[in-house]
C-alpha cells in the first residue's frame, strides 16, 4: 500500500524519467549481452593465411572455392604495390585488380585448421579453363590469431603509409618553395639586366657616357672640417740644458 501510495505521488514527469531510464538500462544490457556472444562465438573462430593469390582471383571468387569446405565470415586480400600494377600494365598484362596476400575467417578453428592441412601445396583445380586451375595453394593457419590483431596490423599500416606520404609532400613543397625562389631572384636579376642595358644603350644613341671629359665635369668641391691643430714635437725643447754658468764653474775649477 505505501509503495502505491508513493507512485500515485509522483508527478507524470517523474514517472515517464523513471520509464526511460529502465527502457535505457535493458537496451545496454541487451547489447551487452549481444557483444559478449559475438566474442564467444570470435574466440571459436580461425583465421587462415593466403602467402600468394592467384593471378584474377578476387574475394568472390575466393569465397566460392572456400564455402564448399566450410563456412566463411571474413575475407581480406591486400591489393598489389602500385608499382608492380604499372610496371604489370606496361608490359601489357592484366589490367585489373590483383593482390598479394590475404587472410580467411572461418566460423570455427578446427575448420580452418582443416582447410589449411587438406589444401596447402595442393592444385587449386575447378575448371579447366579457368586461368588459375594450375595454380597451387599457398595457405596456413594460424593458431591464437585473430580478425582484431589483422584489423590494428592494418590501421598501423595506413597510419605509417600516411605519415610517409605526409613527410613526403612537405619534402616536395620545401624543394618547390625553395626553386620558387630561385626563380624570381633570377627573374629580379635579369629584369636589372634588362634596365641596365636599355639605359646604357639611350646613353650611347645620345652620344653621351657615363664617364664625361675633365672639361666637361662640374666643378670639384673640397669640404673642409674645423679640427684642432696638433702641437709640434720639437726635440730641442724637450731635451734637458745644462746651465752655461755651471759650465763655466765647472771647467774653470779644473784648469
């Protein structure tokens, strides 16, 4: 009776805050629950590594040959070196999209394993006219790896290229400021070239020169500035004299 008691004293506000909040707290506890199946069913899958891809082979494909030895979650093909794609085109070979590696998720561990044992070093087969019936598959499983660990390999990886590809523009944008530079001072430089030549060439049609005749120049003009005359260094007056009295004294007592 008190407790009904006290919700009939709540205001309407009150109740709808109280309803929202249990409405918020199932839907986390529903998605909590729901991430923690999703990471036991995670721990019970295997992830298989593909050293080489054949030449064609894209992940529709490689999910159509996988799928008939067991289910397939994930697959990621690392795309060929842009540098090996020109160098592929300009020798007039495969157009498309070719990759390099790449990397299987299977529902459970002791499929992938499985998968890995029976078709390692063994022909890819199918049909006989496809382009990659002849090819051999390069193809591993391993143990304790997961689809995360590929994920944060890969985030680190476009981390790195994007940090070099940052590194670079401004290494391009330095030499690209720098010759900049250089080009207007030589722009500057020959602009005073040009002036210079046109004013020695009216001098010339005007038959006058630079250096003009001693007849021809103006009158020199000598500045003069007050300074204070130095005093005249005369040895003789320096030079100590001896009395001619003292002299005369002195001589005289020796004769």
């Amino acid at each position: 009776m008190a407790e009904i008691g006290q919700e009939d004293n709540c205001s309407p506000l009150e109740v709808e805050s109280a309803n929202n909040h249990e409405r918020a707290e199932r839907r986390k506890n529903k998605i909590k629950r729901r991430l923690l199946k999703e990471a036991a069913r995670a721990d019970k899958r295997g992830v298989c590594y593909l050293s080489r891809i054949p030449p064609r082979m894209d992940p529709l494909r490689l999910r159509q040959i996988l799928s008939q030895y067991g289910e397939v979650q994930r697959i990621y093909l690392a795309p060929e070196d842009p540098e090996a794609t020109g160098r592929r085109k300009q020798a007039g070979g495969f157009r498309g999209q070719e990759f390099s590696e790449g990397w299987v998720e299977f529902t459970r561990k002791t499929v992938a394993k499985r998968v890995a044992d029976m078709l390692n070093g063994e022909q890819i087969g199918g049909k006989k006219r496809s382009t990659f019936y002849y090819d051999i598959w390069n193809i591993k499983y391993l143990s304790k790896f997961k689809w995360d660990d590929l994920t944060e390999e890969i985030a680190y990886k476009n981390a790195i290229r994007e940090q070099k590809l940052a590194l670079e523009i401004s290494a391009a944008k330095r030499e690209r400021d720098f010759y900049l530079s250089k080009v207007d001072k030589s722009r500057a430089l020959s602009s005073i070239e040009e002036r210079i030549k046109k004013k020695q060439k009216v001098q010339q049609e005007l038959g006058t020169n630079s250096e003009q005749p001693a007849d021809q120049q103006g009158p020199k003009v000598i500045r003069q500035f007050p300074q204070t005359k130095p005093v005249a260094n005369n040895k003789e007056d320096i030079k100590p004299r001896l009395s001619k009295d003292i002299l005369a004294g002195v001589f005289g007592g020796s004769a």
